[in-house]
C-alpha cells in the first residue's frame, strides 16, 4: 500500500502544479509513471523498519503527508524553492524521530523492538596507556 496517493498529491499540492512536474511530452496531464518512480515509500520504508511491522496495515494521515512532500521535492529536477525545500527537511526529522521512538503513530511496533532510551555501556579491558604509564616519554 503506497503512502500516497496520485489523489493526495492533487489534493495537497493541485494539478497544475503536478502538471508542471511530471508531465515531460507535453500531453498537459499527469505522468504516473513519473510520479511512481518518484513515491516517497522506500525512503519512508527506511526509517520505519525498524520499529513498525511492513508494510503497514493502515497509513496514518502524518505519513500521508509527509509521502507527499518528500515525494514533491523529488519531483523538482532542478534546485526547488526553499518551501518545498523546508517541508522535505522537517518530513525527514519527523521520520528520525519516528524511528528513534520519540514520536509515536499509534500503531503496534514489531516484536521484540524495544525503545533506545540510557546510555551506552562499554565493556573493555583497562588501559594499558595511561597518564602515568606515560609519564616517562
């Protein structure tokens, strides 16, 4: 199941502008094929996998969302414009924080994925380097 729709992308961000980015013979419609190559799901998929079971039985609307707007800055061959620039880049820190577990969608984890949360520890024999070890050099 994609994370967006053909629907959602005319919804959000309008036709003509879809027009504009996908259409490359000048039919003035929208090429899908373009679009598909284009969808947002394996770069979502990256960031989810390891905390959500995929692919997901529901999309939740912030990842509908957030699959347009990644989706809309890749369509833009060139340089885009800084607002499309902005979205993606807070789409990609609400997926890293999706993936850290700092922001929840309200759907089951995997199994057995639990929460980062503390410090690392580290287990390591002692220095043979010290200080003190060195003092003479």
């Amino acid at each position: 199941m994609p994370y967006a729709t053909t629907q959602d992308l005319i919804d959000r961000f309008g036709e003509e502008e879809l027009i504009q980015l996908t259409d490359r013979t000048g039919a003035g419609v929208i090429d899908t094929a373009v679009l598909d190559r284009t969808v947002a799901d394996g770069e979502i998929d990256g960031y989810l996998s390891g905390r959500y079971a995929l692919p997901l039985a529901e999309v939740p609307p912030v990842l509908v969302r957030v699959a347009c707007d990644i989706t809309r800055y890749h369509l833009y061959d060139d340089v885009p414009h800084s607002q499309v620039r902005t979205r993606y880049e807070d789409a990609r820190r609400l997926l890293a924080s999706i993936s850290t577990g700092k922001v929840q969608l309200g759907l089951p984890t995997s199994a057995g994925v639990e929460p980062i949360t503390g410090s690392p520890e580290v287990d390591a024999p002692e220095r043979i380097f010290t200080g003190n070890s060195l003092e003479d050099f």
